[in-house]
C-alpha cells in the first residue's frame, strides 16, 4: 500500500524539507526517550539468548538467526513507518493509538477490519514468542539457586518448564497494574537497557582479566564499545527526561534486593522456613506433574548436578522405617 500511495504521489512528508521538519521544540532527553521506546519493538535480538540450550548447533546457528533477523526487521518496521507517512502527517501519527489501524482505515475502506485482525495476531506471537524465551530466564536463575527450586523443574512429558511459566504469568499481570501502556514501556525499557550494558560492561571485563577461557562466539570489542557510549546517553538523558518514570523503574528493580538476601545470602534459615518451601514445591510438583531434568554427566555439569540434589533434598519423602532406632 505504500508502495501504491508512493507512486500516486503521496510522498509529500517523504520530501527531506518537510520530513525533517519541526513541529515541536528539540529536546534532547525526547531523543533519547524516543531511541528508548523504539527500541523496544527491536527487543527481540536479546531473547534469543534465553533458549540456547535448545538451539540445534547454537553456535553456528544463534549467530545465523541474529545477523538475518535484525536487518530483516529493520528493513520491515522502517518501510513499514514510510508507509504510513504517505497516508499520515506527524501530527496524525502521534494522536493515533493504534497507527496500523488508522492507515487501514484511511486507505482501506470496507477491508479496514484487516489490520486490526493482522495486530492482534502480531500481539499474539510477540507475546509467545516473550513467554517461551522470558520462562528459561526463571528457569536458569533457579537452576543456579537464585529462586525457588521448583522454577527449575519441567513437565515429565512435554519437558516444558511449566512453573516457570506461570511465574512469569503472574509477574506480567502485575505489571498491568498500569494503565498507561507508554509509561509501562518506559519502565521495562530502561530496566532492560540498564541490564543490558551492565552485562556488555562485563563482557568486556572478562574479556581483559580472563583473555583465555573458551570463547564460541567471539566477536570485536568494537562492538560492545560503541554499544555502551550508546546505552550511556541513552539511560542518562532518559533519566532527565522522566525522573519519575525512570526512577519508579529502578525502585522495581531494587525490590530484587531484599529478595536476594533473603533467598539466596542468608543460608542458615528457621526451620518453619524451609519447611514452607518443602510444601510449596511437593504442591507445586503434584499440581504441576513437574520433576527435575535429567543432566547429562559430563565434567562441565558435575557442579550442576550437585546443586539440584542439594535442591532436591527437602522435597525427598522421609523414610519413617529408617529413623526408627
């Protein structure tokens, strides 16, 4: 359709006079919370990351599908947003809530219901796609004792990390909580970008202090680099452009804390304490029908395996024949 609209001359905010032009004072904190919420439609590139573990080949292939997918999205979303400009000015584009929708209206007439169908249907896959990647997050925090064991057992027949996901159910309703989808962006958004250069700082200090150790997938440092004087202006200037919003997103993450000690620092908890939690998972393993992995025994999985049997002790039944003396 922009193609069409293209061709019929509708192009007028294409032309670089008017493409570039002003209609609101330059703000560069508006810069940066615009690159911030942009963004957000190209999260994608990072998720991938989560489910390496069940990549055929993810050396070769994690690589593959990021080099294709990133500039095949790009090329998408960009012709996408010329598209729309052929049928809407700036102004437009801002008051609309649903700008596909508006563009079909506009230009589509009777077949207009198409593009609200076609985005809920986008909606429906970007929100599989965040549920199937974002549970293996849980999945390996508990796995390595950052969360309750239970996050870290799977289906005994689908395989499928079932707890896991119905943590990360409860965890996005809570952030419905908001009503504003725009500032709900803005939260994750910074949270994510924030976590993002935090651990591309890190790949950075691994890559001084431990030059040696097995690098799949190494890449320039040129990269990373570029990347965090980015991710600098961009988490800076958002900062000072929504305090409060940016402020509230760091409180969230802070919450994480507390949590921490809680969970994972403090070793030598009350009895009652773990005793809840032996309930909370046996339940959640009968209602779930969920039991740990099977570990393949190699030498890089033996501290592993010792960890989830040290999970899977309190969950054990008691042998009551043999405390008797």
């Amino acid at each position: 359709m922009g193609v069409v609209q293209i061709c019929k001359g509708q192009y007028f905010w294409l032309e670089p006079k008017n493409a570039f032009e002003n209609f609101q004072e330059p703000d560069i904190g508006l810069i940066a919370l615009a690159f911030l919420q942009g963004s957000f439609a190209y999260g994608g590139w990072n998720f991938l990351n989560y489910v390496t573990e069940e990549l055929v080949d993810p050396y070769k292939n994690l690589p593959r599908a990021i080099f294709i997918s990133i500039p095949l999205v790009t090329f998408v979303y960009v012709f996408a947003n010329v598209a729309y400009v052929t049928a809407m000015s700036p102004q437009e584009l801002l008051a609309s809530n649903a700008v596909a929708v508006t563009f079909g209206e506009k230009l589509l007439g009777v077949m207009a219901w198409i593009m609200p169908i076609s985005v809920a249907l986008s909606t429906f896959g970007g929100v599989n796609g965040s549920l199937f990647t974002s549970s293996r997050l849980f999945f390996a925090g508990a796995r390595e004792g950052h969360l309750p064991s239970v996050l870290a057992m799977i289906h005994v027949k689908r395989c499928t990390p079932i707890p896991a996901l119905l943590f990360t159910c409860i965890s996005t309703l809570l952030m419905l909580v908001t009503s504003d989808m725009y500032t709900l962006i803005n939260y994750v958004g910074f949270i994510n970008y924030f976590f993002y250069g935090v651990t591309i700082a890190g790949q950075i200090v691994l890559r001084w202090k431990k030059p040696d150790i097995p690098r799949p997938i190494k890449v320039s440092l040129l990269f990373p680099v570029v990347y965090l004087l980015f991710w600098a202006f961009l988490l800076v200037f958002s900062l000072w452009s929504e305090p409060v919003v940016c402020g509230t997103g760091l409180a969230i993450m802070l919450t994480g804390v507390p949590v921490y000690f809680l969970g994972v620092y403090w070793q030598h908890k009350p009895r009652c304490f773990n005793k809840f939690i032996e309930l909370l998972t046996l339940g959640s393993q009968k209602m779930c029908m969920v039991v740990y992995p099977k570990v393949e025994e190699d030498a890089g999985t033996e501290e592993l395996q010792e960890d989830m049997q040290e999970q899977q002790q309190p969950t054990a039944p008691r042998d009551k024949d043999a405390e008797e003396p």
